[in-house]
C-alpha cells in the first residue's frame, strides 16, 4: 500500500473534528461515507480468539414462559424488522450481541443483564426499585480459533490491565510496522473508538460512525466477522461481542442453556441459576428442561 497518500496529521485531524461535529440525525449516509474516504486510509487492528472460548448472550423471559429453540435465544431472524443503528450494526442487519469473561469480571452474564436488562441499564433511576424477574442465558463455544475486528484506542479503556496489554500490543505493531505514520493511524483509531464508547446515546443514528467503521471492516480481510470491545455499561471492565449471523452459525455452537432467577432488592441484587436445559433437540430446536415448570 502506498501510505503517501495518507493525508497530513493536520488535515487528518481537521477531517476527524468535522467527522465529530456533524448531526448524525441529519446527515445522509452519502455525506458520511465521503467524509470517511477522505482519511484514505482505516486501520482495522484484531484480535485472535483461540479455541477455549466461549461468549454469553442473555434474554429476558416475558410472562414467566420458557424459551424452546436457539432461534428464540441467538440472532434475530426478522431483518425487515431492525429499525435502528447499534454499535455494530445498520438497520435491517441482524447481528449476534454478547459478553465474554475478561479479568475484572469472571462472569460475562452481569455484563449482559446490564447490556440487557432495561432495569440494568438505567440503573441509577432504578437504584431502589425492588424487582425479580427471569432471564435465559445461551453459551456458544468457539469451534476453530479465529478473528474478530478488536477496539482498543481509549484512555478511558487503560484502568483494566487486560485492556493496556491489548493496547500495548497494537500500538507497538504500529510504531515497528508503520513508523512514519504511526502518529496519524493511532489519530484515526482513537477517533473510531471513541464512536464505540459512546455512553450518552439519545438517538440510534449516533451510532451510525461505529456501525460504519466495523462494516467496512468486512471488506479489509476475509477473516473478520465480528468485533470485540469494552463494555459501556460495564465501565470498560467487561467486554462484549458482536458476530455476523453467519460467522456464529461458522465458528461457535450453543452449548449451555440456562434460567436464571434476577432477585433485585433495592442495591442488592442476587442471579441464581434456578433451570437447564438437558437436551436440545433436532438442530437445538427442541429444548427439553430439568423442570418442566417455570423457575
């Protein structure tokens, strides 16, 4: 590659605040994706997930009924039906959202109750609300290592050891493989991770830079099919996953499915695992549970 072309620091940062400063509401895609192509070039760092792994996803059970198949648990299927931008994705562009183990929190299902949980993710308003309700929490092993799109660019991600090292990583890669340009990559980066770390989202159109920025990912290396970044509501201690359908259905299979009870009593609050699922069924479309009743 020609990395000549790469506009100066001044002009990338000039491109960057422009970038910052638009109305994501109001701008067109068009707009946006021109403005993009003017830094020439996007760097995509990975990350390799090796073949221990394994991501959560939770689903909050309405009406106390039992969910029955991995449809009701995995991916949407109704595409038609995704209205809005999220970190990862575009309207009508179903993507696989969950949590993985990281070295704050051991236990990726409080990651996803509060990505999940209406309660969880307002807490402070529902600070002292009293509620017990139930959710389904669905563990998918990865099958073959792979590679996964990984965010890393942020001062506020450098309080997890975890994070830093990854950040080390990167940012060495960079400074050995591109010394002449590593100052306006790492320039870049920062500005798309920032688009990731978002914690006010008053509109699903604020998300339309990060969404764009792992789209055109895609198109950077066969390999990637997802993305792994720190957790918002977590604090940047937890970290989340966001799969394409079809690289899920590729790399990883179900292989837990669990109830769990969410007990909260003001600021405490208790998750215990109350059901399982013993047997899936033709193509894990035919949950048979411990206890045939709910909870």
């Amino acid at each position: 590659m020609d990395f000549k072309k790469l506009p100066a620091i001044e002009e990338i940062r000039n491109i960057i605040e422009e970038l910052k400063s638009y109305d994501l509401t109001k701008i067109s895609d068009d707009e946006l994706f021109n403005k993009l192509r003017a830094l020439s070039f996007i760097p995509f760092p990975t990350a390799i997930l090796k073949n221990n792994f394994y991501v959560d996803r939770l689903r909050i059970n309405q009406e106390n009924k039992l969910f029955y198949s991995i449809d009701d648990i995995s991916y949407r299927k109704d595409t038609e039906n995704i209205r809005s931008y999220g970190r990862a994705n575009y309207p009508n562009q179903s993507m696989f959202y969950g949590a993985f183990e990281s070295e704050n929190i051991k236990l990726p299902r409080f990651v996803s109750l509060i990505e999940t949980s209406e309660i969880f993710r307002d807490i402070e308003k529902n600070n002292d609300l009293d509620k017990k309700f139930f959710a389904t929490l669905g563990r998918w092993k990865l099958k073959k290592e792979t590679e996964v799109l990984e965010i890393i660019f942020s001062e506020d991600y450098l309080k997890s050891g975890e994070n830093k090292k990854a950040f080390n990583y990167h940012w060495s890669n960079l400074k050995n493989q591109l010394p002449d340009y590593e100052e306006r990559f790492k320039l870049i980066l920062e500005f798309f991770t920032s688009e990731f770390a978002k914690k006010l989202i008053n509109d699903h159109r604020f998300y339309k830079i990060s969404s764009s920025y792992f789209n055109l990912s895609l198109s950077s290396s066969p390999n990637i099919g997802g993305v792994k970044y720190p957790s918002v509501k977590s604090d940047y201690m937890g970290y989340n996953l966001a799969l394409l359908p079809e690289f899920l259905d590729e790399n990883f299979e179900l292989a837990n499915v669990s109830l769990l009870e969410i007990d909260k009593r003001g600021k405490h609050t208790t998750v215990e695992i109350v059901n399982n699922v013993i047997d899936f069924g033709e193509n894990f479309r035919n949950f048979t549970w411990e206890n045939k009743e709910f909870g």
